[in-house]
C-alpha cells in the first residue's frame, strides 16, 4: 500500500482487509494491531465486510473529525452506501434520532436535551454519590470475590437513568436481560428483535400511563409531546428505547473496564487513589475514555456528496466506518498514545464522537464516572483483581466491549 492516498486515483491493494478485526488477546485494552498497522499506512483505506460491501475506514483523528463534521455525510442507515452492521442478521433499523439527518435529528434530539444539560447534571452529583456509597457499603459487608459488573458497574447506571426517566429499577432484570440480547453479536435476528419488542412494549406502556397520570420525568416530558402532536407514540417510544439503553449499557461496561485497566496500570492507580483533586479525577475520565474504547464497531456513515478527505475524493454512495479506537490513539495527537497516562490532557478525545450527533448524554456520563473513579479507589484501597487477567471474559461477542464479569477482592 502506498504511503499516503494523495492524488485524485491512488492504488487500493489487491486484498481489502475484512472488518471488524479482532484484538490480540494479551492486549485487551489495545486496538486491533492491524487497525493500528492500516492507521500508520494511510488517513483512509478500504474494507471488507461480512456482505462484501468495500466502505471506506478512516483511521486518524483529523480526518475522522472531518468526516463526521461535514453535513455531507449521513447517519440515516437508508441512504445508498450505508455500511452494513458487523454480522448478518444485525438489522439497520434507525434507533430514534442517533440514526437521523437534520433537520429531524435536531427536532427530535431538542425534545430531550434539557435534562441533560452541565447545570442539570451537576444537580444529581449528590444522588449519584449516595447510590454509589451505597453499593460499596454492599460490597463491603457482604462475601468475597464479587463480581464488581453486577454488584457495582451496573446498577449504578440503571438505577441513575431509570430515576431521570422514570422507569421503575425494581425493573431492571427485565431491561437489563433484554438489552443484553440487543447487543450480542451472536443473537440471531429473531432474538434480537424480541428483546427490542419486549421493551419497547414495555416503555410503550409506561408512556400510556404518562399520558393518563404525568409525573416529574422524563417519560412524562417525551408523553407530553405526544399530546402538544410534536410526535407520534411510536416515535416516542423509540426515543425512549435509545435513552434507557444508552444510559446504563456504555457507561456500566466503561466502569469496569477502566477499573480493570487501573489495576492492570497500578502506578496510575496510585495516583488516583491518592488525591483529593477533583481535576485529576476529571483528568482521569477522560483519559480512561481516550484510552479505552467501548462502541469498537465505528460510527457508521453515508456520503450524500462527492467530498474530498486527505486527498482522496469519497464519492456520493459510499460508505465510511469511523473507529475511534484509533483516533483516539494516534500519535500526532496523543503522544505515547498507547500508554495510559491519567495526567494527560485527553479532552481532544472522540470517544462521545464529534458534530451534531455526538453524544447526548456525555455530560451525566462523565458525572458519573467521576463519581466512581473518585469514590471506589479511596473506600477500598486494597481492591484487586481476583483471578488471572487471561481469566477475565471480555466481550468481543457484543456490540458495546467490556468485561461479563470482573471478579474483584480486597
């Protein structure tokens, strides 16, 4: 492969990597290698995937900040070229607003903005803190090992997103269970979509009942859109669907992940341990985000124009797979990006994405991890991993990475 694609014709090899790549498993936290190996290559390069679809991956950051900032290019999963998901059988159907262009994105993504926003948020720190004192109260009292996914990294979203929406927790086995199937990479079609009728029936009913008896939460502001005719009950549901499962899934596998990549980095972990320096705790979000990666598949997206990215003219049709799994580690960006450095100014990252679909709801995620990683660490110093890390069952099966269980001891 050449070095760069600049020119308007550069050569594609003769044998197009297949996408997704698998990681090396004695490097769990890492990139695929040869994700790594094609983003020393070239900005832009072309894939395979299971349906001999050939998108285009962008592998650096710069590029792929351009790429999801031009309006040029769709998240609607119905445009020609749209990259297929990772299996056959995923489905491509939209998830609410995510997987919509403006101006509709825009409508529908203001209706729940509000309780989202920085001021808002900063509100439930001292209820997020008494749920995660908590359940380390739990974990204190109670036997060990534990599994720090169940016990800790788990309920802790859950029980945050079912209080700002207004789900009842004493719920939550059934989302949780169904939400699992949603996103493993193996359930076959007719169980995925199930488990995505199950809770959609189930938030459909929830709805019906704010319409009839609204309370403080957002269910009832999304009901109340129903009545103002801004949407219909569908639309509402799915909006609803999206949240719940946004808000507990990404943010439970990213607590255990960058809790066993602290203990995997004890230096850093020391350090952390140690302070009472809000900024360092922040510091160390976002370097954990930088570092890790939970949505590894990539942000997919078609090209509704003829743009040029690096030197390479991506026309109107084609697909592009954006991983930031590998923007987030490139070297022009982040020196020593494959070293995990909880003192480094990783704010640049793309881990919530970039432009107008960024994340949502990154400022209650990142509320709440600062909340466990400033918390967990201190109330029990000594926490250790209690089996081998070649133990540990990470989940290349699922759509979202993490760990099924993280067994933890102190």
């Amino acid at each position: 492969m050449a070095d760069t694609l600049a020119g308007p014709a550069p050569e594609v090899p003769d044998a197009v990597p297949e996408f997704p790549m698998p990681r090396a498993g004695r490097c769990p936290f890492d990139p695929p290698p040869a994700l790594k190996g094609l983003q020393g290559e070239a900005p832009l390069t072309k894939v395979r995937l299971w349906d001999g679809s050939e998108p285009w991956l962008v592998t650096r950051y710069a590029e792929q900040r351009a790429v999801l900032g031009d309006p040029r290019v769709s998240a609607d999963t119905d445009r020609p070229g749209y990259p297929t998901k990772a299996s056959p059988g995923a489905g491509d159907g939209k998830l609410s607003f995510i997987m919509m262009d403006d101006p509709e994105h825009a409508r529908l993504r203001r209706m729940v903005t509000a309780p989202f926003a920085i001021k808002k948020v900063e509100a439930l720190r001292p209820a997020v803190q008494r749920i995660v004192d908590g359940l380390i109260d739990d974990m204190l009292a109670g036997p060990q090992p534990v599994d720090l996914v169940e016990a800790f990294a788990l309920p802790i979203p859950s029980l945050v997103i079912c209080e700002l929406l207004g789900v009842p927790y004493d719920d939550h086995a059934f989302f949780q269970d169904n939400t699992k199937t949603m996103v493993h990479r193996d359930a076959t079609p007719e169980q995925r979509g199930r488990a995505s009728r199950e809770v959609a029936g189930y938030l459909a009913g929830l709805i019906g009942r704010r319409l009839a008896e609204p309370k403080d939460d957002l269910l009832s502001s999304i009901a109340a859109r129903i009545t103002a005719g801004e949407i219909d009950h569908q639309q509402a549901t799915e909006m609803a669907l999206l949240l719940l499962i946004a808000g507990h899934e990404t943010t439970a596998n990213m607590i255990a992940l960058g809790t066993l990549a602290l203990l995997e980095n004890p230096g850093q972990l020391a350090l952390l341990r140690k302070t009472d320096d809000p900024q360092l705790v922040a510091s160390t979000v976002e370097e954990l985000l930088r570092y890790l990666n939970i949505t590894h598949l990539g942000r997919r997206r078609a090209v509704t124009e003829d743009i040029e990215i690096a030197g390479q003219v991506i026309k109107a049709g084609e697909g592009v797979i954006m991983v930031n799994e590998i923007a987030n580690r490139d070297p022009e960006v982040f020196p020593d990006p494959d070293r995990l450095d909880i003192t480094r100014d990783a704010r640049r990252h793309v881990a919530f994405g970039f432009g107008v679909h960024q994340c949502l709801g990154q400022p209650l995620a990142r509320m709440e991890l600062q909340v466990v990683y400033g918390t967990l660490y201190r109330r029990i110093p000594t926490l250790k991993l209690a089996c081998d890390l070649q133990d540990v069952k990470f989940k290349h099966d699922a759509f979202i990475y993490g760990v099924h269980e993280l067994p933890v001891a102190w």
